[in-house]
C-alpha cells in the first residue's frame, strides 16, 4: 500500500469517526469540515490538480485539540505529476488572569513525492499569546520548539534531523459583510544548521450557507536547503468549497 493511499484511508476514518452516533453529545463542542476543490501548482510541479482536506476540531472551555489532513495529487497524460499530503494535529490550552496566553503541542507529518520528502515528521511545544479572540478579529503569536525527521526519497542519501524553532502566527480579519480573510505563517529555522524553511497561507473565506463556504488560498512553501535539483519555492493557488457538521 502507498503513502498516498494510507493518508486516504486515514483521512477516511477520521471523518467516520466523526459521525458516529457515539458522539452525538458533544454536537455543541464538535466541529467538522470536508473541502474539495482545484488547485494550480507551480515550484517543484507545475500542473492543475485536485486536492482534498477534511479537519475536525473539539472546543472545550480553555482548550482546543484539533486535527487536519490535505491531500493534493494530480496526473498529466495519465501519467501522475503531483502526490503532497500534510497532516496537522494540535492541542492548546489558554491559561492566566485574562486566558491570553496558552501553551501548544502540535504534530506535524508530511510527504511530497516531487520535492524528494518521503516523510518529514515535526513534533513540537510551545508557548503564545492572544492579541484578540473576538469573532471578527483574531490574532495570535507563538514560539515552538520542535525536533524534525526528514527521510528522502533518494535511494542512498542521509535523512536529516535535529532540533528546530517555529515562529508561528495567525490573523483573521471580517471583512466586508460575511467573508473573511486570514494569514497563516510560520517561519522554522534549524536549530543545527544554517538552513530554514517558511509557509504561508493567505485565505478569503466567504460563506454561501450556514453549511457551505467558497475558499481561495494561495500557498507558499519555501525551502532553503531543498534537494539536489529541487526548487526552493512551491506554490499554490487552490478555490475549493467547504462544508461545515
């Protein structure tokens, strides 16, 4: 079985698990979400693909665990050009007079067949702070320390590992009536090297129903020590429609 096909049927279970009848008391806390869109990418592949995400989150009074999983794979002339996945599972608690700090634990798994990552596994904590938590304005600032596993997919060639530090921050803006905009960037220097990567994600959400939404991200991956003969920059343009149980 490949990676790809195990991160489909990971992503299967996870969003089973979310609608079993078990967990119909928690409908207040739960929150679920199935996107499914097209994406262009440019970088270490340049085709249109199709790209699939699926997240559930669990809100409790001072704390939040969630869990996301995105899929993109695409096929020129029937012959495959793009296999990426990422998977994202967080837990954070607020704590203090005003619960506008919280400490984060987070896991991070990737894989992305053409940047020559087999896998590439990020464990890390940390500490943030809340600028603002309101429903129109969210804003927030952290630092993590992690440790990162990188095995490649070139036969022979050493994986990589060793400690690393993510500053990472969140912004999301109401704008107009209903939409909103929001930008998701971390920037993750080695701790043992010269070397460092940064993504950011820019996104416009505007609602079509209470269930429904139309997302437009641009995404950007950026790494200073790629493979031999890979690209520094990957680039992504995805629209996609979400709905939200």
């Amino acid at each position: 079985m490949t990676k790809f096909q195990l991160s489909c049927i990971t992503l299967g279970l996870a969003v089973l698990l979310t609608i079993v009848p078990g967990l119909n008391s928690f409908a207040d806390e739960w929150k679920r979400e199935i996107s499914l869109g097209y994406n262009q990418a440019n970088g270490n592949t340049d085709s249109a693909q199709l790209n699939l995400n699926g997240a559930i989150k669990y809100l409790m009074t001072e704390a939040e665990f969630s869990s996301s999983m995105d899929i993109y794979y695409g096929e020129t002339n029937n012959t495959m050009d793009t296999q990426k996945w990422l998977s994202l599972t967080r837990y954070y608690y607020n704590f203090g007079e005003d619960k506008v700090w919280f400490n984060s634990y987070q896991l991070e798994v990737m894989h992305d067949f053409f940047a020559d990552v087999d896998y590439r596994i990020t464990p890390a904590t940390g500490l943030g702070h809340w600028f603002s938590k309101e429903e129109d304005w969210t804003a927030m600032l952290e630092g993590l320390l992690g440790y990162e596993i990188t095995e490649y997919r070139t036969p022979g060639k050493d994986k990589d590992e060793g400690a690393v530090f993510i500053a990472h921050t969140f912004m999301k803006k109401k704008v107009m009536e209903k939409a909103f905009l929001s930008e998701d960037l971390s920037l993750i220097p080695s701790l043992e090297g010269n070397g460092f990567r940064v993504k950011s994600e820019t996104a416009f959400i505007n609602p079509i129903s209470t269930s429904v939404d139309l997302t437009v991200k641009f995404i950007v991956d950026f790494n200073s020590e790629p493979s031999e003969d890979k690209k520094k920059t990957d680039t992504l343009f995805v629209t996609a429609l979400k709905y939200s149980f």
